[in-house]
C-alpha cells in the first residue's frame, strides 16, 4: 500500500470520525435514545481505531514524528484534549450545559487539529 493511500484512509476516517462525533452531540443536546443504541457505541471506536493506525503509518513512513515536527507536537497534544473534551460532551459533565460547552470546545479544537494539519503551521 502506498503512503497516499494511507493518507486518504486517514482523511476519511478523520470525516468520518468528525461527522460521527458532530452527530452523537446533536443526539445528546436532543436526549436522544439514538445515544443508547449498540452500533453507536462501537462504530467510533473502530473509526477512531482506523484513524490512529493509519495516522501510526504515515507517521513511520515519512520519518516525521512528534516531539521532532512541532506541527505534530500540536496535533498530539490536541488530540488528548479533543478526546478529554469529548469524554466531557458525551459522557462525563453532569449537567447538559457542561455537556453542550464541552461539545462546542471539541469541535473547534478538532477544527484547529485539521487546520494544522492542512497547512503544518501550529500558528
């Protein structure tokens, strides 16, 4: 398989790991029981599985690792704080509020992640 295959796996399952965290926050802020059904609590994760994979593999394959590429750096560290935001959105705030802040915060740090991402520039 070649790197630009992987880095279009990658892309997709960055859309597809967005559009299914954009849709579980508009099931939460609706209480929706959508929330409660099994394939929606295992499809992300096997996405997000995907995703970390392919991101391992391109990460291997053009020798650019974080900690050495600060671009890298930033998407490192803002992927934990998009994966602590989310836990917030989904699951851990008590109060809806909480929950709804949370969600808006993910979305743009996972907005910000892309941006890095398309132009390699933490600033």
């Amino acid at each position: 398989m070649s790197y630009l295959a992987v880095k279009h796996i990658h892309v997709t399952f960055v859309a597809l790991s967005g559009i299914l965290f954009f849709i579980r926050g508009l099931w939460m802020m609706s209480d929706s029981a959508m929330l409660q059904q099994r394939w929606v609590k295992i499809v992300p994760h096997v996405v997000d599985t995907i995703l970390l994979a392919s991101a391992l593999v391109m990460v291997v394959w053009s020798h650019q690792y974080p900690f050495v590429q600060n671009w890298l750096t930033a998407k490192l560290v803002l992927l934990v704080v998009y994966i602590g935001l989310g836990m917030l959105a989904l699951k851990r705030s008590k109060s809806k509020s909480a929950k709804v802040a949370a969600f808006i915060a993910a979305l743009a740090v996972f907005a910000y992640i892309i941006k890095i991402a398309i132009t390699r520039q933490v600033f």
